[in-house]
C-alpha cells in the first residue's frame, strides 16, 4: 500500500514540473506539418543559450544521454584514434567502455572515486604528446556517481598550455541547466546531456551541442554512424525537421522546460543549485557527522551528494528502507561503491523544502538500520543554512503560483478561505 506522492530524489530521472506534463499531453501532430519549424526552430537556438554558445550548433535526437556520448565519438573520430580520458565513477567508465567498444584507443588516468578530472596529469601528457596523436580529451564534467565535479575551464587551460590542438568532448549530463556550463568560452567541441536531468523531461532525448571545429572534424571522422549522423540533421534541422519522426510531445515539452528555465534565469537556476546542494552538505557534514564522497570542496557537485555510509553499514539497506517504508527514493551506489554510499540527487525542479524531506527520509532510514547519527539533525543543519540563504519570493508571489497562472490554473479570489 502506498500513500501520498512517491518522492524522487535520484540524480535522473529527475521530478517534472506539472506545466511541462501538462504541455505534453498533446494530440500526435503531423512531424511534416508545414508550420511545424515554428516550435522547432527556436528549440535550437534556445539550446544554444543552454550551452551558453553563439558559435556552436544543437542537435536533437530521440534517445539518452548515451546516445549522446556515440554522437560525439562517431562523428568526430576514426577507428585506432587515441583519445584521453579520466576513470573516477561508473559514468565516465562507461564512457571509455563505449570509446573502446567503438574502436578508439583509449589511454586513461584511472582517479580515485571522489576526484575529478586531473587538470595538471592531463597537460603534463599533452605536452608530451609532440606529434598529436591524441586526438580528443573526453571528461565527464558531474560525474553523477560520486557527486563530483571536474574543472572543464581548466581542462581547457591545461590543452591552451600544453598548445595540443585535440578536440574537448564533454559530458554534462547531469550538469548542463543545472550547473554552469560555458560552451564557447571553455572552447568545449562536443558538449552532451539528456532531456531527463536538468532539464525536468522524461528520459528520451539526447541534446548535444557541436562546435565548429567538431563539425569541420566530422567531414573526414571514418568511424561508422548511420542513426547518429549529424550529416542528416544538419540537412534538414535549418528546415526545422528531422532525419526520421521526432518525439513530438517531447518536443512540446522540451519548450516549456526551455520556458522555466528562462523565466527564472539561468543564473538563478545554477544560485538555486547551489544552495539546495550546499544545505544537503550541511546535513550531512554538520548534522550527521558522515563524509562525502567528493573528498574535497573543489570537486563538490551542486546536482548530486554521494554520501558514504559508516564502516560495517549498507547503503543499499538504507535506500531500500527509504522506498519501502518512506516512499522515498534515493540514488544508490553504483559497482565500485555499491552499498558504501547513497545519493541524493537535488536537481530540477527542487526547493529548499524538498531538500529537507530528500534528508528527513534520509535519516529515518538510517536510523532503522542502526546507523547512529542523532534525530533531526541533519534537517536542522539544513534548515538554518536555508533559512539564512533562501531568497524570498517579491509581492508578485511565488514561481509556483506564477507557473500555475501560466498553465490556466487560476488563483484563488483575494480574501477568500481555499479549503
Ligand atoms: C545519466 C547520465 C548519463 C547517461 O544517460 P542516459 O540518459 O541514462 O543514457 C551519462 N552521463 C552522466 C554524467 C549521467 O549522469
């Protein structure tokens, strides 16, 4: 028996805003409609702003942000390329899986789980690389398995300073519209995510991003592609269709999301980021006393906390309480830390109140397996760095009562009991 609403706190699928379900509930359309460039169009330049690009080109295709990942390989390398890549969690091991699986020659700095991207290896090996036979520097910029973030900017500085010309491919997956993302000034070539973290979608969209330079390398990249051919999109994108049938409702969806994130403003939405994640921080450093997986500030991710669980515990036990009991769901650890830690993603539509419940579920369920951290304490370190640091809403009312305006939910009459 279930009651009330399940609360979902992994770092993807994320919770959707209930306009943007509302604006996906549509009758199927005709993906040949003549009129059909008028919601196509400005996704793609609306998706520039996203990745913060003039220079740049987006592209849609109906998938997952691992699509995304073959997107930018296949069309920018050849088979035997050696690429440079950094191992710290299950996503960015996944991706040089793929690279390797695709026939690139991957060489790769395996990082302790918890770090990020090693900003002075990688230009010390660009460096030597005199000859240039690396061909692409690939990161993962949140790697959603760790709560950690890597330094793209200075990935960029280290490949400036080493003078090595190898395109950056960048996954921001659970980064791009939650975390800043710099497309043209990290001089990023392939920047990848997915409809269902940042941007509150269902899962069903990969969004990448190309640059000029990835865009001139794909005219002599050999590596086999036919679905995930940029080639076709870009035949028929400045038309404002699509190589085969687009997931219209998806479409409709992605332009409401577009809508919110723009209407809050991206920089508040990443100011928003920021603070939910740092209360989380707080709860778990302040409040209950346990560690995070990043192991330094400079790698804290703003979308996910990966908190470990104490020695002889299982977070797997502390998750599955967390559903079951509490209707709560909560990220897991995944191959390398499976059962040492627990996530709580806080991206997308979120609040400061979310993040409490994410942490007083959190603490229920560690209670009940034994874990000895104190009642309430995590909540309250939250709440007083909230309390401290939220902003509040001007006399116009809050984003939630404006978002239901918007949709046609009317607000009640002045004065009058709403019970
Ligand atoms: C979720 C995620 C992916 C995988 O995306 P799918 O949509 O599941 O294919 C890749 N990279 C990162 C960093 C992610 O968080």
């Amino acid at each position: 028996m279930r009651y009330g609403h399940n609360h979902l706190y992994v770092p993807g699928p994320t919770n959707i805003p209930h306009s943007v379900l509302s604006a996906m509930h549509v009758p199927m359309e005709d993906h040949r409609a003549s009129d059909l460039h008028e919601l196509t169009k400005p996704l793609f330049a609306d998706l520039n702003k996203v990745f913060k690009t003039t220079k740049g080109q987006s592209f849609i295709f109906p998938a997952t942000g691992t699509a995304g990942w073959e997107v930018a390989l296949s069309n920018t390398l050849s088979p035997g390329d050696k690429v440079l890549s950094s191992r710290f969690g299950q996503f960015s091991h996944l991706w040089i899986d793929m690279a390797e699986r695709l026939g690139l020659d991957v060489e790769f700095f395996n990082v302790p789980w918890g770090e990020g991207a090693p900003v002075s290896e990688i230009k010390k090996r660009l460096s030597q690389d005199k000859d240039h036979e690396i061909k692409a520097v690939m990161i993962v910029h949140n790697e959603t398995a760790t709560g950690v973030t890597s330094d793209i900017a200075g990935v960029r500085k280290a490949m400036d300073a080493a003078k090595h010309p190898a395109l950056l491919l960048v996954d921001g997956v659970s980064s791009i519209a939650s975390i800043d993302f710099r497309m043209d000034e990290w001089e990023v070539d392939m920047a990848i995510t997915g409809s269902q973290k940042g941007f509150m979608l269902p899962a069903g969209l990969a969004i990448v991003c190309a640059s000029q330079k990835a865009l001139e390398a794909r005219k002599t990249a050999k590596l086999p592609r036919c679905f995930l051919d940029l080639n076709d999109h870009i035949k028929t994108n400045p038309q404002g269709f699509f190589p085969y049938t687009p997931s219209l409702p998806m479409l409709r969806g992605l332009r409401h999301a577009l809508d919110l994130l723009f209407e809050e403003g991206l920089e508040n939405v990443f100011a928003r980021h920021h603070r939910l994640a740092e209360g989380v921080r707080q709860a778990v450093t302040k409040g209950w006393g346990l560690e995070l997986c990043a192991r330094a500030p400079k790698w804290y991710s703003d979308t996910v906390t990966a908190i470990m669980v104490p020695e002889g515990f299982n977070g797997a036990d502390v998750i599955d309480i967390a559903y079951r009991k509490y209707n709560t769901a909560l990220g897991a650890g995944l191959t390398e830390v499976a059962g040492k830690l627990f996530r709580i993603g806080h991206l997308g539509d979120l609040n400061e109140v979310s993040c409490c419940a994410a942490l007083a579920a959190a603490e229920m369920a560690m209670l009940d397996v034994g874990i000895k951290i104190k009642a309430g304490s995590g909540v309250a370190a939250a709440m007083e760095y909230y309390r401290k640091n939220a902003p509040s809403a001007d006399k116009k009312g809050t984003a939630g009562q404006a978002r239901a305006l918007k949709s046609g939910i009317k607000k009640p009459a002045e004065g009058r009991a709403t019970a």
